[in-house]
C-alpha cells in the first residue's frame, strides 16, 4: 500500500494547518499581554522548527495538538480502523519520534524545550503562558 485511500469520514482532516493554530494564537496572545516577545517558527537546526522562540530566554515552545501528538488524557485511546489504519499507526509513532527528536535537537543547540498541549492551553492560557516563561511544560488538562 503505498498512498492513502481517499473515504468520506477522513475527508476534515484534509487541509489541516500546521501553523498558526488556534492553540497557538491563543498561548502568544497571552504570552504577549505578560510582556513576552518571541519569533515564529525559527528554524534552530535541521528537523527542528518550533512554534514559537523567545530568543532572550532561549526558550523553544512547542505546542502540541492533542490528536496528532497523542495527548496522554485527549488523545486517541482505540486503535484505528479502515483501509488506511496502519498508514495511521506509522504516522502517529512518526509524530511521536519527530516530537522526541526535535526535542533533542534543540537542547543540544542550548535551548529549553516546553511543550505545552493544545487542552492546557484552550483551558487556561494565562496559566499556560506564565509555565512557559518559568520554563516548565504544563501537564495536560484534565
């Protein structure tokens, strides 16, 4: 199998952003209002480009969605069914590595990651701002 089966329940997920999500508008909205200046998608090594950077606190913010990065309580609990499950399991364990070693590769460059999840932030983004400029990745919401 080598390219993805087109079915009518995939169909929303086609044209997904990547960038300026929801989550993420709503977490530099309110780390702006605390008086955080940060850059967009600034590319820190090969294979690493988080959602946001705060240069003067070499902080790389990644905000993760909670479907596609597997949130621990959000995420997808059952396996996937239909003619593209296993294409869905590979991609799933792919954003997973990708999330692991883009991690790695921005600590390795001198940067402190936080990852902050899509339901931390929807819940509370004040709360979720003031953890990343400490430094600290929020749990997910409950």
């Amino acid at each position: 199998m080598n390219s993805w089966t087109s079915t009518a329940r995939g169909q929303h997920l086609r044209g997904r952003q990547k960038e300026d999500t929801e989550p993420e508008i709503l977490l530099r909205k309110a780390l702006h209002a605390l008086g955080a200046r940060f850059r967009l998608h600034r590319r820190l090594a090969k294979g690493c480009t988080p959602d946001l950077v705060l240069p003067g606190r070499r902080l790389a913010v990644f905000v993760d969605g909670d479907y596609w990065h597997s949130c621990p309580v959000h995420g997808r609990k059952r396996r996937f069914t239909g003619p593209n499950a296993e294409r869905w399991e590979e991609k799933m364990a792919r954003n997973k590595e990708r999330d692991v070693r883009s991690s790695h590769l921005a600590q390795e460059a001198g940067w402190t990651v936080v990852r902050v999840w899509e339901c931390t932030v929807r819940k509370d983004p004040q709360a979720a701002a003031h953890a990343v400029l400490a430094g600290e990745s929020p749990p997910p919401a409950p």
